[in-house]
C-alpha cells in the first residue's frame, strides 16, 4: 500500500500545481485588468482547493499508516530529529506542508470578503508556491526524489 500511496502522491502533486498555476494566472489576469470575479474564477480556485484536499488525506494516510520515516519519527522522534532524512520526511515537510495548505484555505476565505479577490487569490498563491517549495524534494538536494515517479 505504501508504494500505491506514494506514487499516487508524487504524481498528483503535478494536478495541484497546475490548477495553483491556473489559479494564479486567473488571479494576475483579474487584478490588472480590475475584472469582477467571475465564476470560472471560483471554479479554478475551488478545484485547486479540492486538489489540496485530496493531496493532504494522501499524505496523512501516508506519515500515519505507512511511510517508514513517519514510523521512525514517531517512535523515536528525539533520534529522529537528529538525523536530517528522518527529520524531513517525518516533520519539516508535513509542517511546511500542513501551514501551505492552511494558507491556501484562509487566503481564499479571506479572498471571498475582499473588494479585489484577484489580488487575494493571487498573495495567497504566491505565499502557498513558496512555502511548498521549502519543503519540495528537489532534485539534487539533501532529500532528493524524481520529478516524476512512475509505478513502473
């Protein structure tokens, strides 16, 4: 099941940033040209959000029930913090994760009581992008991982 979920994680990621992208260029498209927002507007955001949330259940079930850096951590979370794979996988990137996803869920709260949501949509956005990037595993970094993982 492990390797389901992780493959099913890793390549959904690539829905959410596209629907984020096309989240954001709805949003910088309403802001300078000052347009209402319109209903394909709340649709972009609305399944960007979705994704999210299906995204975030795949990563729990994963940190939860079968990822063996979220049984380390939990286990034995004082070794684990000193071993920086441990440390990773089994908290900075569900943190990191966790506050871009709680960002993402305010910011567009927020963005439906404001008189321009574009601009909202599109701060909210921009601090969810970086946040995700801290805590991305990049290619050639310490916690390296494939851009693509395939299941075969």
């Amino acid at each position: 099941m492990y390797a389901i979920a992780l493959h099913l994680h890793s390549l959904f990621r690539w829905v959410v940033l596209a629907l984020a992208a096309a989240a954001l260029g709805r949003a910088v498209q309403g802001a300078v040209a000052r347009a209402p927002w319109r209903r394909l507007d709340d649709l972009v955001v609305r399944a960007f959000l979705v994704t999210l949330d299906v995204q975030l259940l795949v990563g729990v079930l994963l940190w939860v029930f079968w990822s063996p850096f979220g049984a380390a951590f939990r286990e034995h979370p004082a070794l684990a913090l000193h071993d920086r794979e441990a440390r990773f996988w089994g908290m900075e990137h569900q943190v990191s994760m966790i506050l871009a996803y709680l960002v993402a869920r305010g910011g567009s709260a927020l963005a439906k009581r404001r008189p321009n949501p574009h601009v909202a949509v599109l701060v909210t956005v921009l601090v969810w992008a970086a946040l995700v990037a801290t805590a991305f595993p990049w290619p050639g970094g310490p916690h390296a991982r494939p851009l693509l993982r395939l299941p075969w």
